[in-house]
C-alpha cells in the first residue's frame, strides 16, 4: 500500500484503483457529494481562494500541506492509517484474536448503524455551519470555518468508503441518504439530536467546537479500537484531523473571554455597552452546547453498548490504558434515576460504557475550561466558566423528563421552566449576540467582541491573506 498519493478523481491511500468495481461506485457517489456541498457546504464562498491545509498522505508530514485553494477543488479522499500486521482484538470477547479485514455476518447491522450514525453527523455539522461565512469576525476566523466544514466533508468520504466497501448495496443506499438528509428538516432530519440545533451564530458556532467536536473525538476514539480493522484506521486518521476543530472551539472561546474581561475593564463592568459578550451569557452557551453534546454519547445504561462491546466492535477510549479488557462480571459506579431519586450504585460495566465514555469526556471539558478560567483570572476579574452537572437539560437517556439545576439539584418543571432563562440563553440573548455579528474581513482586523488569535496559522502573520476576497 503507498502512501503517496496519485493523481486519480478521488485521492486515497487504499489502492483504490485496483478494484474496479468499487472505483466506479464511489466515482459515481462524488457527483452526488459535490452537488451537496454546493447546495449546502458554505453559502457564498465556493469561488473564492481559501488558505487550506489538505492532506497529501497519511504521513505526519503529509497532511500538513497548506494552499490557496477553491472550496469545491479541495482533494476530499480516503486515508486511512496503515496496516499493522498481526494486530489483535484489543477488547470484548473476542480478545486476542486476530482482527477482522471483512464484518462478520451477524454484527453486520450493528456495524452498519455505527457508521451510518458516525458519517451523518459530518454533512449535518457542514449545515448547521453554512451560513456563518457572513459574519466571521475576522480572516483568521473564516478560514478555520472553512478548514473545519472542507475536513468533515472528508470524514464524510471516510464513512462512506467503509460503507461503499463492505455493506454492498445497502452500504450504497446508507451513502446516498447520508446526502439525502438535512440538519433540522422536520422530515428528513439528521440522526442525532445536536445535529439538528442551529448553530446561528460564532459563538454558537465555538461552544459547537468545543463541545460537540470533542464529543467526536471520543466517539472516533472509541471505534478507533475496534477490532474491524479498516474502521480503527480510518478513525485514527480522521482524529488527526479532530484536533484541530477543537482548537478552534476553545481558543475561540478564549479569545471571547479574553476580550469581555477587557471590555469589562473599559467599561467599568458591562462590555455589552462595548460591543462585547458578557461572561454569565458565555456561561449560558456553554451550558446549552455542553448539555447537548453529553446527549451524544446515549442512554447511560445501555444494551447497545454492551453488544458494541462483547462484539469487538467500539471499545472504550484508549483502551491500552486500561488493564482489563473482557469486562465479564465488572461494575462502574454511578448515578441511576430510581423511583424519581438520584441512586448512587453499581451499573454491570459493559452496560455502562456510554457512561464511562461520557466521563471521560467530561474530564476533557473541564480541562478546557480550566484554560478558559485561567485567561479570565490573568485578566484580573473574579469570575470563573463551570460545566453544569452532567443531570442538566437532558434529553436522552436517564435524565431525560427530569430536570435538574446547573448544580445538580433535582427541580420540577416548573421551576425549571421559569429558572431556564437564567441558566440557558434566551430570544434576547440570541438577538443580541446576533446583533454583534458583522463581518470583519480587512487584514488583521477583529470584530469588537473577540481577541486575536496568539498566533496566525501556519506560521504565518496575523495579517495574511487567508481568504482571497
Ligand atoms: N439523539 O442504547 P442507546 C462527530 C438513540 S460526533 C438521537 O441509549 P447507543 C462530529 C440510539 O441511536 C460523534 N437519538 O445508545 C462532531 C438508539 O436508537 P435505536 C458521532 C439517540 O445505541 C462535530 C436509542 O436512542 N459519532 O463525529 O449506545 C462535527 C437507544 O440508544 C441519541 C457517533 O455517535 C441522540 N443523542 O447510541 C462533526 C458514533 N443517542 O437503535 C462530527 C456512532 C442515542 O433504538 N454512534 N440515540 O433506534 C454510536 O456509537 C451510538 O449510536 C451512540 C449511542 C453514541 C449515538
Ligand atoms: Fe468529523
Ligand atoms: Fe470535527
């Protein structure tokens, strides 16, 4: 297998052009793809000259190539990591033995509903993000959209190859209705519920980054595990990648706290009479797209998992950390909803595994806003970002119908209902930070409510061309 890529229609590192069959069925989907990324990839900018960074191959230096390119032209392809020879299902019950190259008949529809899931969230975050191009506060900005949007596009051909390669025709007609659906669409809406939220706005469009992409990051690491092997390596390439959607998420956050607590200080306590974000309504957005995003990992208790599991199929994050890998008669401890009160107790771990994920998610937040609370306190204001209890706002799994304060005290709906307005954002909220959304696209200039970036990308100054205008 080289890893150097050729000039073929679809750029790849799997020896496309050796199977004909599947060539031709994949050429046949990339029509179909580019008509979707014209009708819903980014609104307005298709014919403009963006500062991209495509992957060449898979080696470290490989994908970090950057040029000007047209959005439509970018070399979306299939990479995946290379082979390792001799390796073993690392969990489940099928531990130790050699990997799977082809899906097994009976976890065929659970792999299948895996990768259907994993790829429409891809297209469905490329709408959710289509309009943000005219408003970005800056160059910078604009461009890491559109790196963001031009990637998940990407991780969309990942899906869909596994899809195309080992699912036959199913696997053809799961790829045209991952292009078929639409984020939000009250009759072909995408699968999981995040994926339907408008992100209508930058700020919005950062907590989405920080949040919900790292929830792909976990997702991606769990079936980067998996003993199917070509899905593990497809997933770890697509992670290289993640890394960067997240930067953007927090660093955008950072710079937006960054510039309240400067506003703040100009102003003698209120940046909004600045043109700036006040912090309590950050805290808002973060509570909104980090209770949506806890959505993403599924019922705490689960069954689905547990198959997932025992299969061989999506294991836990990094699952080499850990010592134990078969999870027979093991128990993670945790909260559970019983008759209407929080329970703490042992759950059997494989049903658990959502959960265990979830937790580990959760950690990595809190690392991220330990970041952004530590800008703030640099700045020399008393104020500090808090992840709400994971109980919060929930509509998936056990908490979902339940309703809990930020703080994890269990509330009725009623109060819910008349407390909501301070603790996730409301109409007045949205209108106003929707009313701060100008596009600034002179060089090196920012829109009022956000810092510069430490550094540009690449290496390059913060005054470069990033967007050809
Ligand atoms: N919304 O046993 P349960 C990313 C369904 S993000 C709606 O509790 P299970 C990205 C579930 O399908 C990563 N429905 O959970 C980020 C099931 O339905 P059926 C995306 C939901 O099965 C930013 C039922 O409820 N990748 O890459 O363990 C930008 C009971 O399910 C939701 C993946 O998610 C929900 N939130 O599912 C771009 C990985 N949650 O079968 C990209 C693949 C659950 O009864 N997916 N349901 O009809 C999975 O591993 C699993 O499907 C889940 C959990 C993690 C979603
Ligand atoms: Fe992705
Ligand atoms: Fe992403």
């Amino acid at each position: 297998m080289g890893n150097v890529l050729t000039d073929e229609k679809i750029p790849n590192n799997v020896n496309l052009g050796s199977d004909k069959r599947l060539q031709r069925a994949l050429e046949a989907w990339q029509p179909a793809f580019i008509d979707w990324w014209k009708q819903m990839g980014p609104l307005g900018w298709q014919e403009r000259d963006i500062y991209l960074r495509t992957a060449v191959s898979v080696e470290t230096d490989g994908w970090a190539h950057f040029d000007h390119v047209k959005m439509p032209d970018y070399r979306w392809g299939i990479f995946l990591e290379p082979k390792k020879e001799g390796r073993t299902h690392g969990f489940g019950d099928h531990y130790g033995q050699p990997v799977w190259d082809e899906v097994p008949g009976e976890f065929r529809n659970m792999m299948k509903r895996l990768i259907v899931t994993q790829g429409d969230t891809e297209p469905a975050s490329v709408e959710q993000q289509r309009d943000l191009g005219a408003t970005a506060p800056s160059l910078y900005d604009l461009r890491n959209l559109f790196q963001v949007n031009v990637e998940e596009g990407r991780h969309l051909w990942a899906m869909v190859y596994l899809l195309h390669t080992y699912f036959g025709r199913d696997g053809r007609e799961e790829a045209e209705e991952l292009l078929a659906r639409r984020s939000g669409d009250a009759d072909k809406p995408r699968i999981l519920g995040a994926f339907n939220e408008p992100t209508s706005h930058w700020l919005s469009f950062f907590m989405f980054t920080m949040f919900t992409d790292r929830d792909g990051k976990y997702q991606l690491s769990a079936l980067a595990e998996s003993g199917f092997d070509p899905l593990a390596r497809t997933c770890r390439f697509m992670l290289t990648e993640e890394a960067h959607h997240m930067f953007v998420g927090e660093s955008g956050i950072q710079r937006v706290v960054k510039r309240s607590c400067e506003l703040m200080k100009e102003s003698s306590g209120d940046p909004r009479s600045l043109g700036g974000i006040d912090l309590p309504t950050v805290q808002k957005y973060a509570n909104l797209w980090y209770s949506l995003s806890l959505d993403l990992f599924g019922g705490e208790v689960s069954s689905n998992a547990a198959d997932a599991f025992a299969s061989g199929i999506k294991g836990r994050y990094k699952e080499d950390r850990y010592d134990e890998h078969k999870l027979v008669g093991s128990h993670f401890a945790m909260d559970v909803l019983e008759g209407g009160k929080v329970v703490h107790k042992d759950v059997p771990m494989r049903n658990a595994l959502n959960e265990v994920l979830r937790t580990e998610y959760i950690k990595d937040c809190q690392r991220g806003v330990d970041r952004w609370n530590k800008t703030i306190k640099d700045e020399g204001v008393d104020f500090q970002i808090t992840l709400p209890s994971h109980k919060f706002h929930r509509q998936i799994g056990m908490w979902a119908g339940t309703y809990f304060t930020p703080d994890g005290q269990m509330i009725d709906a009623e109060t819910f209902a008349r407390r909501r307005g301070e603790w996730l954002p409301t109409a007045e909220d949205e209108t106003y930070i929707k009313s701060l959304m100008h596009p600034v696209y002179e060089r090196a200039k920012m829109a009022s409510w956000i810092a510069p970036p430490n550094k540009g990308i690449n290496g390059l100054p913060e005054d470069f061309e990033y967007v050809r205008l």
